[in-house]
C-alpha cells in the first residue's frame, strides 16, 4: 500500500497538501521560513508540518543562538531523539511535537488494517510519552491522537471512543476498549480504510498546533496585565514562541504587551546547565525588538534587593490541582525570594498543562537528566574527574508562593482548587 497520500501526493481530502488549510503557524514556517515579521521584530515558530516535504519541521534550539538551523524530521525514531536532546523543548511544543512523531510512526509502519493502525499505537504512545515523562502535554497530545482515531474508528463501528477528559486516558489503561481486528472485534464489512485513521491522527495532531497557538496568545492578552508600562520583568528559562506552537505562554504576556505600547525591559535568567535563558529567551525578545538583558542565575537575589525587579514570570511543565508549579529547575528558589521582597511572582500555562489528578506536586515525576551535562556543559569539562553530579530538569514551587496562575481560559487566584477546576471544568464544556 502507498501511503505517499499523506505528503500531499495523491492525497483525495486534502490533509497535509499544500493547498489545504493549515494552522497560521504551519503556513509561516514554511512560507517565510520559520519567522513571523511583527513590525521592527520577528516570532519565531518552533515545530510544524511541513506537508511540501512531508515531514516535521524544527527549529534546532540546540544550536542557538549562534545558529538558526531547520531540521526535518521524518521518522519517529528520530522525533524521539529530537525531544530527548532538546532539538525541540517546553511543554507544549513538545506536546505538538510528539503528536506530529506518532502520525510519523504510522507512516513508517504502513499498517494493511484498522487493526494494524491500534497494534502501531499500541508500540508508538507508550514509547512517545516516556521520552520526557514530566511535562503532562506530551502525554496528553498523544493520548488525544490516540482518542481521534479510536473515534474515527467508533464511527465506522469498529471500535470505542477512549475515555478521559481531553485525551487524558493513557494508550495502554487496562480498561482500554477492544480494538479492531482483535479476537473481540473481528473485521467488518464497514471496517475503516487505515489512511483514514491516520488521516484523523493528523487532523487531531495539526488542531493542536492550531489550539496552542491560539491559547497561548489568550494567555499572553491575560498575562499583559502584570507587565507594568516602564517595568522590569524577570523570566527564568524559556517559556516562549520557542516553546509552544509560536506565541509562548510567559513570554506571550511580553509580546501583547509589547504590542499594546508598553515599555519595559526583561532580566533573563541564564537557566543552568543548558542556559535556556541565555541561548533560547534572550535570542527570541532580541528577535521581537524587546530589550532584554542576561543574568547569571545566582545575580537575582542582588536585582530584587536593588529594587530593580517589579513582576517575575515564568512558565509551567505542570500543575497540580492546589497550585503547586512544576518548572525549569530554579523556578522554586526564584519564587521563595519574590516572596521575600514581595514581589509579584506569576505562573503562564495552557489548560492542558494543568494535571489536577494529582492533588500536590509530590506526585509529579521530576525527570533526571544526563550528569555530563553539568559536568561537561557544552563540551567542556567543567568538574573534576569522579565528582559526581546532580541533574534534576525540573523543581516544584508550592503553591502558597504563587500570585496568579494565568491561562487562556483566565487568571487564578489562591485557593487554587476550587479556580483551576473551575477553569478546567470551562476547557471540557468547550471541547464537548
């Protein structure tokens, strides 16, 4: 069977073609390579589809700032690799990112049945989510393409529709409804043609893209409101353009309100070890023409002493139902010391970064990354032979530290609980 449909070739509904309507930020990745002009700077649009080269298009954020490189990736394997090394990085573009490699999966695996297509998932989410496990948009992407095929499926009456809340239900639960083909499920006259199940995993993956694009921006027209005119704002790691479909969530906040007239300047935490803040955050506000300056991580203690600090910001990997925030490690010690100097300390995220089945952020795995990474930072030894060292990616800020938690759906205040399943409560009806 030829799948080259799925490139844009041959292709009867259209998916993936280049006349085909696609999320704005597909059409400027591959338009204007990677960049959307906006007056004096540019956004840059991190992951996409690119359905002229039939393949996921990124932005090696592992070589910036120094170089601007575009990679395409076309297997699953190598979008596995793409989001371990950080190639592509920040919750919800790998969320995208990893919907995009399951739909990669599938091509690679040409499956001859419906059947075929649930046995491929079966092997392709579990594998996918457990790539970068803390981040709760990875899962939650590839669980929603999970569901758009079983439902795409359920229509024709072979299969059921996945349980959960947005796609929240893990591919291999134990309840997991019959697939097709299955000695419980046997073939049928009506049993769908397997392009069109991974033409619904498309469709699914590419709507994300599309939703985050336009949440993040809600969430940057919420979050404006904390940049003061004149202020000073302090963001630690990425949570920008880079690290969503195109507009970014703590960062979106600076872009809105960049574009309302504001004036204002950004302390940039380098963020140890990899300095996703030197390297990634100042590359893109220079970029948008925001004045931005890089701090040691250490330095921002001496800024909120001096007065020189009026809001810091920061993004989110995960949040649990009190309001405790999962994020780049040193997120926690950066909101103990607003608190001290009372100053405002604000959490951005989409609703799909918000995971209230766990109740405190104890629940929240924290991923442990490669010691050379502190050892050897970018291939230069830095610790001596046979010191050990520790490389947690991510810390918890409780919540009691947190001003506001600001979504696409609103800001939440403390108590967290009964606002964030309020809001959640909101993205369900929505998507019913």
């Amino acid at each position: 069977m030829s799948w080259s449909w799925i490139f844009g070739r041959g292709n009867p509904r259209g998916i993936g073609s280049a006349n085909a309507e696609r999320p704005k930020e597909v059409e400027l990745l591959v338009g204007d390579g990677g960049r959307e002009r906006r007056g004096a700077g540019r956004r840059l649009v991190p992951v996409a589809w690119d359905a002229t080269r039939g393949a996921v298009r990124l932005i090696d954020q592992t070589l910036l700032p120094t170089e601007l490189r575009y990679v395409d990736v076309r297997s699953f394997d190598d979008m596995c690799e793409a989001i371990a090394m950080l190639r592509v990085r920040g919750a919800p573009a790998i969320g995208v990112a990893g919907a995009l490699g399951v739909c990669l999966g599938l091509v690679e695996k040409a499956p001859r049945s419906a059947a075929g297509v649930f046995e491929a998932l079966d092997k392709l989410c579990p594998r996918m989510i457990a790539v970068r496990p803390t981040a709760v948009n990875l899962s939650w992407a590839v669980n929603r393409v999970r569901q758009a095929v079983e439902r795409a499926a359920g229509a024709r009456g072979t299969a059921g529709a996945g349980s959960g809340a947005n796609g929240a239900r893990p591919p291999d639960t134990p309840d997991a409804p019959d697939m097709p083909d299955s000695p419980n499920m046997p073939d049928t006259p009506d049993a769908p043609e397997p392009r069109e199940l991974l033409e619904a995993a498309l469709r699914e993956a590419m709507t994300i893209a599309e939703e985050d694009a336009d949440a993040c921006r809600r969430i940057g027209e919420y979050g404006a409101q904390f940049v003061p005119d004149g202020g000073r704002v302090l963001t630690h790691c990425n949570a920008g353009a880079l690290a969503t479909a195109g507009w970014g969530t703590a960062l979106a906040a600076l872009y809105v309100a960049q574009e309302q007239g504001k004036r204002f300047s950004v302390w940039a935490d380098e963020t140890r070890p990899l300095l996703q803040g030197s390297r990634l955050t100042a590359f893109e506000l220079a970029e948008a023409g925001i004045d931005v300056t890089v701090i040691c991580d250490n330095m921002a203690a001496s800024l909120m002493r001096a007065g020189r600090v009026d809001v810091v910001i920061v993004g989110a990997d995960r949040i649990a139902a009190n309001g405790d925030v999962c994020n780049k490690i040193g997120t926690y010690g950066l909101a103990c010391l607003a608190k001290m100097h009372q100053i405002p300390f604000i959490a951005a995220c989409p609703t799909s970064t918000l995971d209230l089945s766990l109740a405190t952020g104890d629940g929240i795995p924290i991923e442990q990354r490669d010691p050379r990474e502190v050892t050897h930072g970018f291939g230069r030894q830095t610790a001596p032979d046979g010191a050990a060292a520790h490389n947690p990616a991510f810390d918890v800020t409780p919540g009691e530290l947190v001003t506001a938690i600001v979504t696409e759906r609103g800001i939440v205040r403390a108590p967290y609980g009964p606002g964030l399943a309020r809001i959640m409560d909101a993205a369900r009806e929505a998507t019913d």
